[in-house]
C-alpha cells in the first residue's frame, strides 16, 4: 500500500481481513467521556477500563504526551489509546489541545506494534475533532510513520 484508503463508515468497525489496531487519540488528563472514545466503549469496554488505569498509576509508568496503549478487545483486533492531546478545550483562548509532536511520537509506538503483530491500522481522522487539530498536519505523519514503513491504513469518515 502507497497511500492511505479513505472510506466512508464506522471505524470501530473496521474492514479487512487480519489483525486490526483501531487507533484514535486520548488527552493526557484521564478524560474519557466525548467524542470519538464513545463510539469506543459503546463497542468494549476495555480501552476505557485500561485507559483508566493507565492514567491513575501513571506514576508507574510511561502515561504523557506521546505515548500508547494496545488493548486487545478480540483474538484479531486490538484498540491503540494515542495519548496527543494536552488537555481538553474548555475555551476560544485557551487554544486547540492537539499536539502534533506527541500524535507523531504515539504513530511511531503504534508502527512498530502493527509491524510486530502484522496488523493493519483503522481510525478516523485522529486528532482532528475535539482536538481541534487539521488534518493537513496529520495525515503527513501517518504516511511518514506508517504507510512508509508497509503498514496498510484506512481512514473512516463517519456517516453514510
């Protein structure tokens, strides 16, 4: 694969034939509640659970800015909590919470475990909603990050 597939539908649940890693973006507060993490936990309710308790004993371990989490939710499909949102929005001033720096980092981390598991990658347009983040941005550091390295990926827009 050379470029990204973009599809029109649900990308929990994603399409294909194989190992799959839905990936999506968390922020770095232990905030679970709006937008696309829903549609998540409406389908398993283990990456929250992990999340969760990934964000609480973080003093143990590597939560921030950048970092992921694989949470197998099937024998073939595992969810990637992509921590590259500092913070939520919580006003116009206070700026958009993306952070491109941390979504390339979490890419890298999410590369080398689809190479690991031969798995293909499925999300939406990953820090472009509450985030607030452009797609412009991010699109290059999934090309760059995985589809450079072989990774098949297909981006899911919402709705029919």
């Amino acid at each position: 694969m050379t470029a990204i597939e973009y599809v029109r539908g649900d990308a929990t649940a994603p399409q294909g034939k194989g190992i799959k890693i839905v990936a999506h973006v968390c922020n770095d507060l232990g905030g679970w509640g709006k937008g696309f993490v829903l549609a998540i936990s409406r389908r398993w309710p283990e990456p929250e659970a992990a999340y969760r308790r990934w964000h609480r004993e973080r003093a143990r371990n590597d939560f921030g800015l950048g970092a992921a989490q694989f949470v197998r939710v099937s024998p073939y499909l595992w969810v990637a909590n992509l921590v590259g949102q500092r913070g939520i929005r919580t006003g116009r001033s206070a700026g958009v919470p993306v952070r491109y720096e941390a979504i390339d980092a979490a890419l890298g981390r999410l590369a080398d475990e689809a190479v690991e598991l031969g798995a293909s990658v499925h999300m939406p347009r990953i820090g472009c909603g509450l985030a607030g983040g452009s797609w412009e941005k991010v699109e290059p550091l999934v090309l760059r990050r995985l589809v450079e390295r072989g990774i098949p990926v297909t981006v899911y827009d919402f709705g029919g």
